[in-house]
C-alpha cells in the first residue's frame, strides 16, 4: 500500500479568562498557544509500524501481521469517528498491557495512536507499515493541552497518509492548511485520541488544536471567534504540581460554604470573558492601540484577584505576579491553577531586553519560561524545509 | 464657676470590611480600634482656656474675656447639637485666622474644640477659665478616626465640666461609662466637631468612638452590633501618603468602565460583612473556635482581592499581606487603601514570639506597627491610677 508521508504540527492551549468559572456555566477563553507538536510519518517497507516519542522516551513497533488480528474478522464496521469502539480499546489495552485503572502517559499515547491507526485504515482493508516520530515544544501534563496537540497531529498524519483527507503542499508552498470539512474531520478524530487519553474530555483542547485561535466556550458549546490578533507573551511553568481534580473541588466547597460571597465572583470572571472577547474582536476591526493593551493588563489583574478568591492560587504564582508586575508586565495563571503555568502579557512596545531580563528573572525563580504567542495557527501540514530545526534534527534521528 | 476635672479617653476606628463599597450603598463594618486618645480637663484660676495639643506641636490659650465676645449679645440661642451654628463657625475662624479654605489639622483641632466649648458652657451664662491636654496614641490623617476620637473626648469632658452629663467616677471606680442619653449626647457633640473638622463626615467614626465595639452601616444608618468579641490584631501603617477622594473617585471610574465585572464585586464585598457580622454574633453566642477564626481570615483575604480589584491596592499592603502570611497571619487594607493603613488578624494561639518577630518584620520594611485591639469600649471616664503611664507624663507637663 502506498501512503503519503507528511509533517504536521499543532498548538498548545492556555485558557486565558474563565477557568474553574466555566465548570458552572460561565464563560471561557481558550487560546492556541504556539508551542507546538510536530509530527513527521515516513512510509516504510520493514512490515512494522513504529512510533517515536523521544519526549516521554518511548520507542515502540508493532509487526503489522500482529496489529491485523486486532481487526474483527466479521469485517464489522470500524472507523466510526463518532462513537468509541470500546471492544477496540480493550483489545489494544490487552496488547499494549494497560490494565483498566491505569493511566500513565505513554501506555495512553499509544493506544491513542493504535487506536487512530487501526480505525482510519480498517477500511482500505491493507496495514500499511510506518513509522510515526513526535517532538514537542510543550511540557506533558502542564494543562498545556500537549495530548491533545499530539492528537491532532496523529489525527492529520494518519487521514492525509491514508488519502482520507488530501495532503496539501505542492512545490512551493512550505506550509498550508485544510478546509473546514478536513479540519472538522481531524478534529473528531483527534476528539476520540483525547478520549482515550482522558477518559472525559471537554474537547475544547482538541478544538484549539486544529482550529488555533481562540474559542469561546460556554456550557459544552465551542465558537471560534471569527477574526483574533496574535498576542505575544510568555508561558511560565512553576514546576508546582497540582491535582486538577482536588481544585475543582476546592472551589465547589467554597461555593457552598459561602455563596452569596463567591457567585458574585464567578458572575464577573464571566464578564471578564465577556469583556476581553469584545476587546479582542475590537482589535481586529481596528488598528489595535495602548489602550486595547491596558484593558487587557487590567482584565488579567482583575481575573487572577478572583482566581486567588476562589482559592487556586499559589505563592509561586503570586511570585510570578509580583516578579513580572516589577518589570511592567502583567499575568495571571492558566488553567487549573494551585501552582502549575502562567501567562505574561508583552506589550508590542515591549523592548527585547525586558523580555529577556523577565525571562531570567523566572528562570531564577526555578520555573521554566518561554517567550511564545497565543491565538497563532491551528494544526498545518509542513514542507521539511518549513520545520523548525529543532524537530528536524530530532526527526533525523529516526 | 465650679467645674469638674476630668479624663477621658475615646478609641480611634478602623473599617473590618466594605471600605469603599459602603459609598455604593453596601454594608460596611466599622470597628473600634483599641489605639486611643486621652484628655485630661483641669480648673484654673487663670481666666484663660488653654489646650495643649502635643502630637501636634499645638499649644494655644485665649483670655475668657476675649471668648465671651464671640458669643451673641441678644443672648439668641446657642448650643443647639443638631444644628452647626454657622455665624459662630465665622466668628471662630475669624479669631483662629483660618481663610475658608484651609483645612489644616491644627486649625481644625482648634475651631473645633472652642466650638465645643462656647456652645457647652453658653447656657451657663458664664465661661469657665480650664486647660485641656490631649494626647492620642493615633496617627493623624490616616484613616483612623484620631480627629473623632479627639471630638468625643472634648465633648465628653465638657459636657461632663458643666455638669450637663454627670461625672462618674465614686472612690472605687477606676474607669466608668455613661448611659445611652448621656452617650447620645456625647456623640451628637462629637459628630458637630467631627463637622467642623471635616465638612461633611458620616458620623460613623465619631460613633464608634463613642459606643465603641462594631458598628454596621448602610445607606447611612448606623447600627451597633449587639455584642461583639474583642479580636486582637496588628494596625500597621505603611506611611504611603493617599487622597482617599481620588482613590474613591477611581473606584467609580472602573464601574464605569466595567460595571459588568466590578458591580458583582461589590456585591461580593457586601456578602464578605454580612458573613463576617454573622460570624462575630456566633463568636459571642457560642465559644469561639478555630473554626471561627478561619472564616474570619477567609473573609480578611477575600476582601483585599477584592479591594485590589477595586483598584486601590498597592505594593505596600501587598508586602504587608505578603510578610504576615509568611509568619501565618492574614491581612487586609483598612480604609481607603492606596497605601494607608492595614490590620492583621491574631488568633488567640497565636504565641507571643510570632507577634514579636512579626511587628520587627514590618518595622524592617520601614512601616509603623502597634499590637492593639478592635471591638474595645467606646468613651470612657478614668481615675489618674487607670490611665496608661505614658499619657500621664505628658499631661503632667501642663
């Protein structure tokens, strides 16, 4: 069977207003952060199927006489991207030797990867041998939506080799991307990778993924916002561990010990959604001015007093806060708080040499740090030429 | 004429909860603060009135008979306490040199005690020739009531000298309070130099220099609180000068700007009272607990996020909320915030060397520190043998 090799990438996800609100029906910003996943498929001729996630130090292969009898004799429908083939999973967790509780990273990145593999070729009825390898600019289990950008990847890779969805680039073009239906498509099918992973999921990180940009999301319904400015900031990692589970709840018990105190602040979290939305959407239909940039500084502030109302904040995150505010910039934490990441606000005017003196002030602080963007580009299929050199030299190895 | 001699002492006040909030028609939680001032009232035979105000530098005395010139010759009414007699005000200010528009904090201490003074002892036909010395443990202009406490303290001995409100001290009796009319009246006084000082107060800081313990206001309506626990605390003041006029005004700018997101706050700032007052009356019915006291904290650090929300925060509190909570203490602002004054809730195991290492904490960041109280008796009457050392020195120099 011939297959089409290729070279994806897709974003990270921050939330940017909203988090722990939107668990009672308020609304959330998710935004594609552009630290990415790059995904390359090289077709092989070995009978195996391989997978490399030199991240989470994983290398694996499969004979794919093996990965066949996986396969219902009956010819039964596979590849149904709506629903999860439970029958499926259990097979694979049998044969990558997950029992049912367990949940470490790399069992799920593979199954997450067979999964997609097994479905997307069961209907051309031939296993085509392959060798997947994935390199990430993004910390795993950061709340960073790395499983889902990974899944998105694999989503892509595995509809374009399998000619589902058309591969993109011809000669000159160094990177493109697909139309709605595709990305509806890749989308789903990277829904059901993040199933797999988490059981649960929201889908809005599988969503930022291949859509990029920012999202509303509001009581299970995501939008994209139509037209959205690249912002640049910085994306902190505290190191501090934290148990999204025990968060959430957190909150949940604050609400009920004093309502009439913390409803009123999930109530304006939603409007600082609501407002930086606007703000945003403001930005694009005009020229965007300091004062689009203070509004959002004070949207920040203003959420990130509320996050620590509603007890998710960390002193490693006041630190952040207070460690940035002292050059001029402003942040607040992403996701689930307790410790975890942050982001930073850059001004346009920001000069290079605050950005790197900050950078090194949290690095001194022993968080990791990064200067990246929000609201960049969803998932995209690369020329090699078009890859960072990173992932290249990573790839290479492979 | 024969007049009593006397000292007095009334508490200064700090907001618990609902600074600012209070101006947009939410409760607030006034609280006696346990800093006081102290005014002794001696006879002379001199026929001159004299006070001596050494906190400020102050020492001033007139002729009785240059005083009596003041009052009317049709002998029209004088010493009304709802009403400022306006004429006398001019003739006062007249004497004292002060221009209408001057409002420094000597003039004002001076207007407003031969105000007193004149409108006591008018209907007595007769002015008596008596020193009064003050001194208060209260910083001046920060917020804390010292202008109030020094009202209710001139009213009370005045009224006292005059025989309008009786003298209470037997033999026994180290330190007596009065009756709720003789309290009234006292408070009504204090609330005309309250006036004088500053225009237009509320008369929530002359009440609670008068009741003493906490009082709840709203809309303009003073309610104390039945029975209150006396809390013990830190007032730290950061010495960062203020307008509380500007600070006001930039709250009612951010409602303007975002009255979706800052109305729910203030709202939220309403429910922190109402919680706390419910708290301090469980406080009182029941035995304390530990629990109590961590609502009480809760409570104290939702409100400063709120209170920076509001956008009147400010580096300094930050670091003083920031060096208590590292020795296990929670502070807010108190007041109009920007700088200003702050107070930290200590619990009753709350050990002695914390306290210590705490106030030597904030002394080192440059700030002023006091362990005191809230919730203390309002205006007193004291023999010499019940008044603190330090206050009888200085009025021993008189």
């Amino acid at each position: 069977m011939h297959i089409k090799e290729c070279i994806m990438s897709a974003p990270g996800k921050a939330i940017l207003h909203g988090e722990h609100a939107v668990v009672h029906g308020n609304v959330a910003l998710a935004v594609s952060l552009n630290l990415r996943t790059y995904l390359q498929l090289q077709a092989t001729s070995t009978s195996k199927v391989c997978i490399n996630l030199p991240n989470i130090n994983t290398f694996l292969s499969w004979d794919v006489t093996e990965l066949k009898q996986l396969l219902p004799d009956s010819g039964a429908e596979l590849g149904n991207v709506n629903e999860l083939d439970a029958e499926l999973v259990r097979r694979l967790r049998d044969l990558v030797g997950v029992s049912n509780g367990t949940l470490d990273t790399r069992s799920m990145a593979i199954l997450a990867f067979l999964y997609i593999y097994l479905s997307v070729f069961a209907g051309s009825g031939e296993l085509p041998s392959l060798t997947v390898s994935v390199w990430s600019e993004l910390p795993t289990g950061a709340g960073l939506g790395s499983s889902a950008a990974y899944s998105v990847c694999l989503a892509a890779a595995l509809l374009s080799a399998s000619g589902t969805i058309p591969s993109l680039l011809s000669d000159q073009e160094s990177t493109a991307r697909w139309g709605e239906v595709e990305m509806e498509l890749i989308n789903r099918w990277a829904f059901q990778g993040e199933r797999i992973i988490h059981g649960n999921p929201s889908g809005v990180d599988n969503a930022v993924g291949t859509w990029g940009g920012i999202l509303r999301y509001h009581s299970g319904k995501i939008t994209p916002l139509s037209r959205v400015p690249m912002l640049r900031i910085l994306l902190t990692n505290t190191k501090v561990p934290r148990s999204t589970k025990v968060l959430v709840a957190g909150v949940k018990d604050k609400m009920n010990k004093f309502p009439s105190i913390i409803n009123p602040v999930l109530e304006s979290v939603n409007a600082v959604s609501c407002t930086c939305e606007q703000t945003l959407s403001e930005m694009t239909s005009d020229t965007p001015t300091p004062e689009h940039y203070n509004i959002l500084e004070e949207l920040i502030d203003i959420n990130q007093h509320h996050l620590n109302v509603m007890g998710v904040g960390h002193p490693a995150l006041d630190t952040l806060c207070r460690v940035t505010l002292a050059r001029g910039l402003h942040s607040k934490l992403t996701g689930a708080g307790g410790g975890g990441c942050g982001i930073t606000l850059l001004r346009p005017e920001t000069e290079c040499s605050v950005v790197q003196d900050t950078i090194q002030d949290l690095r001194d602080c022993g968080y990791d740090c990064w200067e990246t963007s929000i609201g960049a580009e969803g998932v995209q299929q690369h020329s090699p030429l078009a890859v960072k050199e990173e992932a290249l030299e990573v790839f290479a190895r492979y």
